[in-house]
C-alpha cells in the first residue's frame, strides 16, 4: 500500500467525529505521493526545487 492510501485509512479511521479539513487533507496526500517518488527515486529534491531522479526513466519515448 502506499503512503498516501496508508494516511487515507489513518485519517478516515481515527476521526469519524471530527473529519480533517479538505485543504490540509490534499496537502497531506500529495506529501505523501512525493515521499513515495522520493523513495522509489523517480525524483530528487533539488534545493526548494523537485527535480526527475537519476533513475526515472520512461519507457515511452515522447515522454
């Protein structure tokens, strides 16, 4: 599962009474899709900036 699926399930289950604001929600997931970018490699982080990693190459030539 992923770290964005994983904090989903978290924060539906731990606050059925009290549900996370949308806005901080979006923030949290994209956080999260990019922790996962970061550790498969796909990009890099590149002072502020996220930049392709290294490894990320498409197979699909137009790309």
């Amino acid at each position: 599962m992923s770290t964005a699926m994983d904090l989903l399930m978290i924060t539906i289950d731990e606050a059925p009474d009290h549900p996370v604001e949308p806005e901080r929600l979006a923030l949290a997931l994209a956080a999260a899709e990019l922790i996962d970018l970061l550790g498969a490699g796909a990009v890099d982080l590149d002072g502020g900036r996220i930049v392709p990693g290294r490894g990320a190459v498409p197979s699909d030539r137009f790309l």
